[in-house]
C-alpha cells in the first residue's frame, strides 16, 4: 500500500508506563462528544483547539475467537478489511490533516487499507496501545475483561494497570498542540485509548469505564483545548 508511514520508537515492554504521570484529578481541559451528538459540554468554550476523531481499529481474527490480543500485534479478519475500507469512505473527505493509529497490527492494518493512496500522513504512536495484559495477552476474552475492574490501579501480573495504560494514552494528548493546534486529526486504537479520550476529555471516571458495556459506533469526537502540562 502506498500511503506513507512514520512511526515512533517502541520502548521496552515495561519502560514509560509510569513516568511524567497526568494527574487523576485534573483532567484535560476539553469538549467530547459522540459523532451523533456535537455540542459543547458544560458550557465550555473551544476556542482554538484540536478537534479529534476517534474510531477502533476494525475486527480482528482475535475478535472472532474472543481472545483478547492486549499487547499481541494481532491482524484483521476479512470482515474487519472490509470495514477498514468502509472507514476510508467515511473519513477521507472528513478534513483530517492527520491519521494517527497505535503501531499495532490490527490498528496500523486499519488505517492503512482506510487511506490506501491517500496523502493524508499516516503516524504510528506506541502510546496509542492497548492495555497490557501481561500473562494473560492472547487469553479468552471472559477471563481477561470479566474482572478487569480488580486492575483499575493494579497491574496484570507482567502488565500494567488500566490506569497506567490511559495516562500514557494521555501523555498522546498532551503532545499534540505543539503540531496540529487548530487541526482535525482522526486516531485508531483500542479500548485503553478510548478509555484516556473519554477519562481526560469528558471527565468519566476510569472505574465507570471499566464496568460499562463497549457499544460500537461509527466514531467519537472530542475537542482538546488545553492539555495538560
């Protein structure tokens, strides 16, 4: 495929998770709001900011067998190619000035059949990952994700914690004004980068996160104004 990729250096498994942490309690100043539903939030005004669309990266043969990948690369199902490229057509005239994906697999796969030949860069961010499940990467579904709550601040054994996994989603946010202030960028990820985007620009706490139902949709779209520094 012929669409440029760049991608950050990959630190050692363990290295980064918990350095320059974003404070619990002081979320990113910003507006989020479901692709079906825009509008600002409690009364915030955006200003200058970046707008950010979030879509997961396509089905995965991991999801057809209910594995949970975590930190496997993990590939696309021919069903999940088939929904990548319906994802270029809903995206390629959407005025994204950049395309953002975790250097995964399954969600670099993603964006790449997505903008096939188009000149919107293609970045690949390690801190876009998935949560590490540590020993448990590659194991069924129910078994990783049916007590995850009990990892809100507790690493999975070889992991890391789900709060370790959003701040370093995070600390993708705090790095994007100084290049694409003012820009509408897309990102595909993972539940852990959904997690961070809901965590710091809607201000959801993370254990509410952890116990609701995943619902798919054709997209998410947050406003960052003022990250955290």
């Amino acid at each position: 495929m012929g669409i440029p990729v760049r991608s950050s250096r990959v630190p050692r498994r363990r290295e980064g998770c918990a350095r320059f942490r974003l404070s619990h309690d002081t979320p990113c100043v910003g507006v989020a709001q479901n692709s079906r539903s825009i509008g600002a939030r409690r009364g915030h005004d955006a200003g200058v900011a970046i707008e950010i669309v979030f879509e997961t990266h396509s089905w995965s043969e991991d999801n057809e067998r209910a594995v949970a990948t975590g930190w496997l690369p993990g590939r696309l199902s021919e069903r999940g190619k088939s929904a990548a490229r319906e994802l270029g057509i809903r995206r390629r005239d959407d005025n994204i000035a950049a395309v953002f994906a975790s250097d995964f697999r399954r969600a670099a796969e993603t964006a790449a059949i997505a903008f096939d030949g188009a000149a919107v860069p293609l970045l690949l961010d390690w801190r876009l990952r998935e949560c590490d499940y540590g020993d448990l990467n590659g194991a069924d579904s129910a078994l990783v994700h049916g007590h995850r709550a009990q990892y809100l601040n507790v690493a999975y054994p070889g992991g890391e914690s789900w709060r370790e996994a959003v701040d370093r989603v995070g600390r993708f946010l705090r790095d994007l004004p100084s290049r694409w202030q003012d820009r509408r960028i897309l990102v595909i990820g993972h539940v852990a980068t959904r997690f961070a985007f809901e965590r710091f620009l809607r201000d959801v706490p993370l254990a509410h996160l952890l116990e609701e139902e995943f619902i798919w949709g054709e997209g998410w779209e947050y406003q960052l104004a003022n990250p955290p520094v």
